[in-house]
C-alpha cells in the first residue's frame, strides 16, 4: 500500500509544503541535524466524505530498506498540519519511538516521500500501533491519496 497504484480508485489530493518543492532539498531544520521538527505540509481537494487523515513519512533508500519516519492516523480532516505539531494519533516508527524522525541519512541523498491518505472512517487502533496494523485497518476506507517528497543529504559527516 506503498504507493498510488496500490490503493485503486481513489481522488487525488493535493499535497505540498511550504517549505520546500516537491521532489526540491529540505531544510536542515527538519532534520537530525536541525531541529529535527516536522514541516508544514497543505493538503487540497480533500474528498468531501473524508472523516480523518493518515500521514506516513518515509525514505526508500535507506540502507535496511524503506524507514519509516512518522505514522499518524486519526487527523481530523483539515487542510494543513502545522510545522512542529502532532495533528493526530502516533504510531510506532523504524527509530521505536512515537513521534516524527527527521531525514538522517548515512550517505548519500535520500528520498522522503510525505503520503497523504484520506479515509471515510476513523481508524480504531491504540496510541503506538504499527504501520501493519494501520495499513490493514484503512485498506477498505482509502477515499483520496496524494504526496510530495522531499530530498535531504547530510551536510557533516555521521560519526558514530
């Protein structure tokens, strides 16, 4: 349920930040070497039944394989999620923790695709779930889908 193609029939969602372009660098601020505080992202035409959002952050090229960043579920349907703001129910992440981890990459410029996913319904699932558990619990809810993606590459080198 990774991308587009996997959802089906959905209605595309405009997604953007206002701190970067698409497919456009990152701040650092965003980052581990920033503050390491999520963007601000808009989220236009949101399909009128949409009951909640769903908001997965993730790099697929990561070394491991895809990293999940941040898992947010249950955002009340808005048409913004402000910089520094935990707009909904958290789940856990690729770092253990329950909140957003900013672009860290070990080499190289890695990809960070910000994904959008309106639902019909709100998701009954606990604080801390994970992302199986959130992508089986919207699979028959998907009413809009949309992204953007931000491009990050350290600026000093990762010293262990």
């Amino acid at each position: 349920m990774k991308t587009a193609e996997a959802i089906g029939d959905y209605k595309a969602l405009a997604v953007r930040s206002p701190a970067f372009a698409d497919h456009a660098m990152m701040p650092s601020l965003y980052t581990c070497e920033g503050e390491n505080i999520n963007p601000p992202l808009e989220i236009g035409d949101v399909p009128r039944e949409t009951r909640s959002l769903v908001l997965i952050v993730e790099d697929p090229d990561a070394p491991a394989g895809t990293w999940l960043h941040w898992l947010v579920w249950n955002i009340p349907v808005t048409h913004a999620i402000k910089e520094n703001d935990v707009p909904g129910e958290q789940g856990l992440n690729d770092f253990g923790r329950r909140n957003y981890g900013g672009p860290c990459p070990p080499s190289g410029t890695h990809r960070y695709y910000f994904r959008i996913y309106a639902l019909d319904d709100l998701l009954e699932l606990p604080s801390g779930s994970r992302r199986k558990a959130v992508e089986e619990a919207m699979r028959n809810h998907i009413v809009g889908f949309g992204e953007t993606v931000g491009l990050y590459k350290r600026t000093k080198a990762l010293t262990l």
